[in-house]
C-alpha cells in the first residue's frame, strides 16, 4: 500500500499506479467491485500528503477505477467513493482554468533519490521557470548516475526553475555547494519555495540545507556576471533546456565561455531538447568561436523522474560536455 501511496502522491503514470492498489486488494482477497476496496481506494485519493495531488490527476484515477470495475461488470457502490469523485469534478473544473496562480507539487520518490523530492509548479503561468522541463529531468537521471562528476564540487545551475535539477546534484550528487540560479523574481521565489518544502528530503538524504543556494544570475549582465561568486567559485556549471531562444545565444555562450575559460579543470554539462536543429547549431558555433569544445555525451536517462506530464519529449533531449580548448 506504501507503494502505491508513493507513486499517487508523484502522479505518476496512471495505469500503473492503478495496478498497485489491485495488487494490494488482490493480497487481500478482495475484487475491485467490492464496497471495502472501493472504500479503502476512496480514503487514499481524498487524503492528501505532505504535498498536494492535483484533482484533475484525481479525477483520472478515480475514473480508470470506475472503468474497470464495470469492465468486470460491477458497479460503483461505496458512497465514499461517489463523494469523493464528485469532489474531484468541481475542483478539477477550478484547475482546469487558466488562472496562472494555480499550483500544484509534483513529487518524486525512487530508491535512487533516498527519499521524495517535491517541486511546486505554476502549470499554467507563462514564466517558463515555474515548471519542470523534460530536460531537466535527464540532467537530474544523469547526476544520478554519475554523481562522481559532482561530488564535493561547487556546482552552479543556470535557468534552474523549480530548482529540482540543482536539488538533486546537492542529494545524490554530493556536491560541496550548489548555487541554483535564474532571473525572474517569481522564478526565484518559487525556488527558494522548493528548497524549503524539501528541507525533510535534504535531512533525510543528509544534505546540509545551507548545501543550497538560490542565487540571482541574470546572462544578459555578463560582464558583470565574469565576477560573480557562481561564476568564479563553481567547478561545474550545468544548464537544462536552456537552449531554445535564439535571442538569449550570445549572452548564454558569454556566460558559459567566461566560465570555462577561468581554469581547464572547469566543466558544463548542457541538457537540451532538440526542438529546432538550427538553435542548437548556432549555440556551438558561438561556443567554437569562443575557444570552447564539446563532446556529445551518450544518454538516455534512467527512468527515475518518470512522470505524468514528461512523457512526450525524452527522447529528444541530448546531453553535451563542454570544455575550455
Ligand atoms: C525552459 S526553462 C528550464 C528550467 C529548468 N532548467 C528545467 O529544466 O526544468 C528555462 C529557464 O531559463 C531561465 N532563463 C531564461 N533567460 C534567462 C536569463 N537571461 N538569465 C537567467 N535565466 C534565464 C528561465 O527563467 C527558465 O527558468
């Protein structure tokens, strides 16, 4: 049951989520059509944990229960049940307008993570800080499974968003120090916001919270940037899907460069979602004018952030390493 508690609370995929609870009824004789199971499903989707379900994700799972009780040709007769698929309803119809300040956690729980690692998201604010990105996911899958690149290192995230990414190579990472960076001041709101929800996580995973550092780095100040602690202090440098307006190129390039040309032992690891070839390719020409070299790196992830919401772009996403000359 804690397991299916666990993959409820992240929303993770539906059907497989579904199959935990009927697992678990199934140890205990019960069919899905019975009043107990349709009870007990019930009082699992209306208790909320530490961090909050979204009601639409509610309302599929209490709907795919539903189905399958009919397609064994029961019925739905708990009212528990009834009420709390009524209740889903109204506030799925709230969640599903476009009021920009609504938000909802996304939480993750893997024995690779030690722990559950939440983020809060705007999913309908246009500031794309305020979501977690299919990029950052990959970058996150790679720290854990290489955590040897970032351990006792100074890391520095560029466009962080929620934060998650940089969380990450502080927990299993085992970084000295992380300065999660980005501009927007709802943007670093919100970060600090994830940092604090996960101080149990960071315990737990025996991170220091002061491990973390939400920080403003804005690229378009570059030269002033060249001086700044994150900049100067950092021994590793990483960005996720940071890569897609062509307009914010040369400054990324200028940030990344002036980084790396301060020591050969300097490093960035770069996740980007191919959407458009041409961007990409403009990014390394200016990097190569730059004096800085890359490698393509060969990953596809691990898995460990699957979710309800990243599973359309995976595959797009590449990761390069990129080095002084
Ligand atoms: C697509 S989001 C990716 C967020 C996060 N890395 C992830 O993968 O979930 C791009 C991020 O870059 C940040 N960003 C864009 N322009 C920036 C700038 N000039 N300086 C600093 N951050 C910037 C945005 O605020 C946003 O957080």
């Amino acid at each position: 049951m804690e397991t299916f508690k666990k993959h409820f609370t992240a929303m993770a995929p539906l059907a497989p989520t579904l199959q935990l609870f009927l697992d678990h009824q199934a140890t205990l004789s019960r069919c899905p059509s019975s009043v107990e199971a349709q009870d007990e499903f019930a009082e699992c989707v209306s208790s909320d944990a530490a961090f909050p379900v979204g009601a639409g994700y509610k309302l599929k799972l209490l709907n795919l229960y539903a189905s399958k009780v009919e397609r064994l040709g029961g019925f739905i007769e708990s009212d528990n049940f009834s009420e709390v698929m009524v209740a889903a309803m109204s506030n799925a119809k709230l969640d599903d307008g476009m009021d920009p300040e609504y938000t909802c956690c996304q939480s993750f729980a893997d024995a690779r993570l030690g722990g559950v690692v939440a983020s809060r998201i705007y999913p309908r604010h246009n500031d794309v800080g305020l979501r977690l990105w299919e990029a950052g996911y990959i970058l996150a899958e790679f720290i854990c499974d290489n955590p040897s690149l970032f351990a006792g290192k100074t890391v520095t995230e560029l466009g962080a968003g929620c934060g998650l990414t940089g969380m990450i190579a502080g927990s299993v990472g085992r970084a000295k120090r992380v300065f999660v960076t980005d501009y927007t001041v709802e943007t670093l709101d919100n970060m600090r916001h994830n940092v604090e929800i996960n101080e149990a996580y960071l315990a737990v995973t025996e991170t220091p919270l002061d491990v973390m550092t939400v920080h403003h780095l804005d690229w378009s100040q570059t030269a002033k940037n060249s001086t700044d602690v994150c900049v100067t202090d950092a021994d590793v440098m990483m960005a996720a899907d940071c890569v897609y307006d062509v307009c914010v190129i040369p400054c990324l390039v200028e940030t990344v460069s002036t980084f790396l040309s301060q020591s050969r032992e300097k490093v960035c690891f770069i996740a980007t979602t191919f959407r458009n070839e041409k961007t990409f390719a403009l990014f390394i020409s200016e990097l190569e004018k730059a004096g800085v070299q890359y490698d393509s790196l060969v990953y596809e992830g691990n898995g460990t952030f699957e979710g309800v919401w990243n599973v359309c772009e995976r595959e797009r996403v590449k990761m390069h390493m990129f080095r002084n000359k």
